[in-house]
C-alpha cells in the first residue's frame, strides 16, 4: 500500500498503535482526511474564482466607456471639427487678397 504519509511517520503510528494493520487504517484516515480537504479546497477556490470574476467585470463596465458613450463624443468631436474646418475655411477666403479685391470691386 502506498502512503501520503511519510515512512518515519507511518513507523511511529505503527510503534503508537502497536499493530500494522491500525496504523495503516489511521494512515487511510488521514489520507482521506488530507484528500478531502485538497478537493473541497479546489472547489472553493474555483467558486471564488468565478465570483471575484464576475465582481471584477462588474466593476470594469462602470469604469470603462461603452459604444454609446464614445459614439456620443465622437459625434460632438466630429461637429466640432467641421465648424472648425468652416471657420478655417471662411478666414482663409477673407484673407486672400485676391478675393479681397475681387469683393471690393463688387460693391465700387
């Protein structure tokens, strides 16, 4: 039979019990006792896994911006940005000094 137990271990609960055979069942017992703890370990640990994931993504939406939002500024952007191409546009019309000549002769 094979053992979690260490042999110097397994050889003192021979010399306690004074019988291989107890100190194998107390052996057994302890392995079991050692193996239900890892499995319900596991279990817990992937229960808690999947709960901090699921906290984690509920945190991460509030904090990251969704499509809408960033339609929302890129549309105000996108606005912005043709009122100021017009602008520019308009400026640049007025300060050429050939359209400025060519206004002057219209209204002489």
């Amino acid at each position: 039979m094979q053992y979690i137990l260490p042999r110097d271990a397994f050889e003192i609960l021979v010399e306690t019990f004074k019988s291989k055979e107890k100190a194998e069942k107390f052996a057994k017992a302890i392995e079991d006792i050692i193996n239900y703890t890892r499995e319900r370990s596991k279990s817990e640990i992937e229960e808690k896994k999947e709960l901090v994931k699921i906290e984690l993504k509920e945190e991460l939406k509030s904090e990251l911006v969704t499509r809408d939002i960033f339609e929302e500024k890129f549309k105000l952007m996108d606005f912005k940005l043709n009122i100021f191409i017009a602008i520019a546009l308009i400026s640049l019309t007025f300060a050429n000094p050939t359209f400025v000549e060519f206004i002057k002769s219209i209204f002489k």
